[in-house]
C-alpha cells in the first residue's frame, strides 16, 4: 500500500485507501475526490489556483466547494505537492505551505497535454497552436492543406462529443462534398462530481468582460427529495443575460441532475431563447429545474462604461 497513481490506475488499485490526497481541481481530480469520499475514504485536494474548476463560473466554483467540504472532504488551495515520502505503511506528503498530510495512497490529476510528439509534426511542417495542440482551422485543417487533425490533439474543446462532432466534420467536408465547420461555441458540459455541475454559455465575468450590459439571475435551494431525506445540501442555479438583446447567453447549474438539465438548456441556449422565452415556458412542479423558467427577479445588473 503507498504510491502515487493518476486516473488510469484508479479503477485498479489492489486495496481501497482509507486516506486519500488528490492533487488537482479540475473535472477529474474532484469527479474522483467524490467518489472516494462516497466510499468512506478521508480525502483531501490539494489544488495550486485560487479554488476549484479554473475556467468555471465564480459563483459555481465556490457553490461546489461548500458542498464538497459539506461531504467531509477537505480542500486545500494555493499549494502543490511539494514531496512524498514512504514512511512504514503509509505516504507522507509534504506540500509547499509546509504542512505534512499522512495518506495512503497519491492521486495526481493535473490535466494532460497533447500527446503529439515524436509523430513526425514537424518533419511535414505541421504547426502548432499557441496552446500547445495543433493549429487548425475551422474545418480542422492544419497548415499543410491535406493534414487535418481532430479531438484533444488540436487542444480546443477536449470533450468526446466534440471530438466525435469534429470527426463528424471532418468526413463531411472531405469525403462528402458538404464543407461543415465546427462551431464551439455554447458547448454544453457536465462535471459529475456529487453534487453534478453542469454549464452551458458565458460565465458572468466572460459575459461583463464581452457584453454591454449584463442580467443575472439565480437561485439557490433545497430540492424537495433532498428536504424530505433530510440532507444539507443545496442547488445553484443561475442565467446569464444579454441585457440588450435579452438572449440567454449562459447557464450554470449545481446539483442532482444538472447534467441532464444542461444538454437541454443546451437546445435553448444554441437557439438563441430570450429571458421571455424561459419566462413564457410552463413549470413542471414539483422538480428543481423548474426554478430555469420561474426566476423574475434580477440578482443584478453590469453595464459596462464605454471608452471616452
């Protein structure tokens, strides 16, 4: 007992960890974090950036970490594994705001890079992008005209469903005579932690930073089956709005479901609905989606100051 592993190994340990330290705090890293914890084992995430899901809506960020520490698992920020040492049966991690963390087994769930090297790029004049994937075009075309590439090799939207649809594309365009190029824009995506996250569309700052002027409404509440079960835990909801055009340009939803929820939002969100729209459309009670097509009150309002 006692090593360090990544997301490979995690389904092939030899023994169940009392005590976990996972490093990271992306969809991997916190995806594991629960399932460990949902198992009995005492976890801890230690993640170098400010709080968890970097990229992720700040409101959405600090709503799951609450939940999460709710669930007992402990979550570190702003410093790394800085060591690990055996030490008899047990690691000893030593991170690098000098605290030592006794575990049983290491988790490292760092993100992973395109594995594109020592395939011959450079030989056929292949470039690459500033992200470090290959460049490509909107038709996955790279530099050299007859060279495509496709899915987490090109760095864009590391999902399987994109990867798929870019496949998709691909083959459309170069063997169907339908030339299809990929839009990636309002992909809906799921992180299936416990609580489920689940975001389509603009974050609140990518929509201040992009936008005139900014709606934002939201909401957060006991779902019904978790009150009558008795549990502590919460769903956060929020849209983002256009508050000129009144387009739903972003939606973010913790809780039970909110994968399920997303890829339908998702249908609205690429249609371009309007606030009106979600207003206009029937509840279904009693379900906590409901709450997407019930919230009037704005949690606030950002109007960006033109340049003088």
């Amino acid at each position: 007992m006692g090593t360090s592993f990544s997301s490979n190994e995690a389904f092939h340990l030899p023994q169940f960890p009392k005590r976990i330290l996972i490093q990271g705090g992306g969809y991997i890293a916190l995806e594991f974090a629960t399932i460990f914890n949902g198992l009995g084992a005492e976890v801890t995430v230690v993640y170098r950036g400010d709080n968890i899901l970097r990229g992720f809506d700040d409101e959405v960020r600090a709503h799951l970490r609450m939940e999460l520490e709710k669930r007992g698992i402990r979550i570190l920020t702003k410093q790394v594994v800085a060591r690990v040492e055996k030490f008899g049966h047990e690691l000893r991690v030593a991170l690098s705001e000098h605290e030592d963390i006794a575990a049983d087994q290491v988790m490292f769930a760092t993100g992973r890079k395109p594995n594109i090297e020592h395939i011959g790029l450079e030989a056929a004049g292949v470039a690459l992008g500033k992200t470090g994937g290959i460049a490509v075009n909107e038709f996955s075309q790279t530099s050299v005209p007859n060279i495509y590439a496709v899915g987490d090799v090109t760095n864009r939207v590391n999902l399987t469903p994109v990867a798929i649809r870019e496949g998709h594309a691909f083959a459309d365009s170069v063997f169907g005579g339908k030339p299809t190029p990929v839009n990636h824009a309002d992909v809906p995506t799921a992180v299936f932690s416990e609580p489920e996250v689940g975001v389509v569309g603009m974050t609140e700052a990518e929509a201040c930073r992009a936008l005139a002027k900014v709606d934002i409404y939201k909401s957060t509440f006991r779902p019904l089956k978790a009150t009558l079960a008795g549990r502590d835990t919460r769903t956060f909801m929020k849209l983002v709005v256009d508050g000129h055009t009144d387009r739903v340009v972003g939606c973010h939803i913790v809780g039970p479901e909110a994968g399920e929820m997303i890829q339908l939002i998702g249908v609205a969100v690429k249609m371009k609905a309007t606030k009106a729209d979600f207003d206009a459309t029937m509840a279904v009670h009693p379900t906590a989606a409901e709450e997407l097509v019930t919230m009037r009150e704005k949690s606030a309002t950002h109007v960006r100051q033109a340049a003088e």
